[in-house]
C-alpha cells in the first residue's frame, strides 16, 4: 500500500496543508513545534482514526475551527488509487473510502496499514498489557484471516459473562457464556501463537545487531495457564469471579514480556534501551507484514536522530533502507539524516503549520 496523496484541513496546527509523498522516503525537516509530527500523527489516523499522542479529539482540531479533514489517495497492491477521507468534528464523523461511507474502523486499517515509531513508544514495553496485546492484534489482524470476527464474538461473550457476574446473578446465568468464550479464545491464542512464532526471526535478527552479546528474549503469554483447560477455570474459579465481578482467565489478559541479559526490559532497563527495543519490535512487525503479504506497510518514524545515538541512527537507517515500505521520518536537522542509501527520496520543509 502506498500513500500518494494527503489533504490535511485543521489538523493540530496544519490549517491547510497538502503532500505528495514518493514510494520510498519522505524526510520531513522542521523546528520543535513547526508542525512535523502532526504531519505524521495525520497519517496515523488516517489509518487508525486515532491518534499516537492524545484520546481527545478537541486536541486534534485547529483552534477556532469546527472540524478536522484528512482527504487522501492510497495505491492498493493492484495499483488502484482508492480515495480516503475523514471528517470529524467534536461531537461527530464521517468516513469515506473508495467513496462509500464506512463505519468500521478495521475496513480503513485493512486497506491502508501503518504502523508509527515515535519518542513516547517506550510505553509499549513501561506501559499496560493492553498496549502490548494492541502490538500483537495488529499484526494478527493483518495476517490471518478470521482473528477479527473471532476477538468480537469473544468481546460479546465476556462482555455479557462480566454484567453477569457483576450483578450477581445466578451461577447458572454467569456460567452461560463459557463455551463461547472458551472456543474464541483458543482461537484467538492459537492466531496469537502462530503470528508470534512468525515474528520472532525478526525479532531476534535485529536485536543481534543492536544489543551483541547481550541477550534479549520476548515471551508470549496467552492470559491463562498453559496447563489448564480454559472452561475448567471459568467453572472452577466463578465463586471468587462473581466477588471480583469480572472474569480473570482468557486471551483480554495475554501479555508480552522481554528481558535484556536476564533482566526485566520494564525496569531493569535504561530508557534508551527501551526507545531501541520497541524501535525493533515495530521494525520486525514492518518486515513480517510485507513478506508475510507480500505488500508494502507504511512507517512512521517521528524524531529519529533525537530517539538514537549516531551508531543506532545509522544501524536504524541501514535496516530501514533495505525494507519494502513507504516510509516517513521527522527531524529538526536534515543533516543529521543519511538518506544516500535509497533510491527515490522527497523533502519537505514545515514552518509554522505550512509546507514551504
């Protein structure tokens, strides 16, 4: 997928801005608070209609303005150019694609997928298990088929199994829903599981190259014990589930840990390590997507040299320019970035909300 055209109305501080990107890289100079990462936050939700930095959409929209646009052209895999817009105002939206309106967010993330890296990512590892189940059903998502209509009928289920329990009601009523959720989440876990066991070359290739000897492993947990029959627990555990008022086992408490030489990459670990690891876990979700589909995502990759010594910097640039992606960087310096190693570039200057 390649992104070929972007209109941008209202967006943070960008009133009225339009670019086209090439294919490869598009370097995306300015000044703190010029407008660059809004560029790329724009791109971002194009795809994801939300944002990288904030839950609020008053944040995103221009002061004094009643809504935001985003109007674009993505070139699917067959060379189609399919039109994309948003319009979105505090209190509604509207979404177009390929000029038919849409109100699920998975058709946009299907059509055009985007992944960003940018200087608050460090919280993918600091941060909730959600956050780290979010990184993993992005990929699964993408790749195989079935996981999404599997995650809702287990979110119907759950949700339905939690008003049970937390009302109080019947052992009978709560106990209603285990057979559905105990057959989405083996679903759901054995997707997990085999998105994850495909990741993991990629994983590991990249942090040879970035930690040497030190050793990094990343662990999957699907949310219940590798021992135990889910429909056992949900049976055996619904007394201290109807007091806790929710259901404790199931793929909605899978988490992802990582070491770096035996120790916790969540404490144990400088920030800069940290800034570097989820840098690799982006790189390798980027590298398994476009083989795996044999397509091109696109990247984002906010503040690089400030995120990087200049020896990871040019190790990130190194491998960056040997993938099969549409990719964005920011920076306030040009210099400071080796764009020698690609074929096609494009700059662009951003002042003060405006492409000059």
């Amino acid at each position: 997928m390649e992104l070929t055209r972007l209109q941008i109305k209202n967006f943070r501080n960008l009133e009225n801005v339009e670019l086209k990107p090439v294919q490869g890289v598009n370097l995306i100079v300015g000044d703190n608070a010029s407008g660059k990462t809004s560029l790329l936050e724009a791109i971002y939700y194009l795809s994801h209609i939300r944002s990288f930095r904030t839950q609020k959409v008053t944040d995103l929209i221009l002061r004094n303005s009643q809504y935001l646009q985003l109007v674009a052209n993505i070139k699917s895999d067959k060379k189609h150019i399919i039109p994309l817009g948003i319009r979105r105002s505090r209190n509604k939206s509207e979404i177009r694609l390929n000029k038919k309106p849409i109100k699920r967010v998975s058709d946009i993330a299907k059509q055009f997928p985007v992944l960003a890296i940018h200087p608050d990512s460090y919280k993918l590892i600091t941060g909730s298990p959600s956050q780290r189940r979010q990184y993993l059903d992005w990929g699964v998502f993408h790749v195989e088929h079935g996981f999404f209509k599997a995650w809702q009928r287990f979110k119907k289920a759950l949700m339905q199994r939690n008003a049970a329990l937390k009302s109080k009601q019947s052992p009978d009523m709560c106990q209603l829903w285990n057979e559905e959720i105990n057959e989405t989440a083996n679903y759901i876990d054995k997707l997990r599981q085999r998105y994850f066991n495909k990741l993991l070359p990629y994983f590991y290739q990249l942090t040879k190259q970035f930690f040497g000897e030190e050793l990094v492993e990343i662990y999957y947990k699907r949310g219940w014990s590798d021992e135990k029959d889910l429909l056992q627990l949900l049976e055996n555990n619904l007394y201290k589930e109807r007091l806790k008022g929710y259901t404790y086992y199931g793929p909605h408490r899978a988490e992802i840990s990582l070491k770096v030489a035996g120790r916790s990459a969540q404490t144990c670990i400088s920030r800069g390590q940290q800034k570097t690891l989820v840098a690799l876990m982006r790189l390798a979700q980027a590298m398994q997507y476009t083989e795996a589909m044999q397509v091109p995502c696109v990247l984002l990759y906010d503040d690089l040299a400030a995120e990087l010594d200049s020896k990871h910097r040019q190790l990130i640039l190194s491998v960056l320019s040997k993938m099969n992606i549409q990719l964005f960087l920011s920076t306030i310096e040009k210099q400071q970035i080796d764009l020698s190693a690609w074929n096609e570039t494009k700059l662009f200057h951003v002042e003060h909300g405006k492409l000059i």
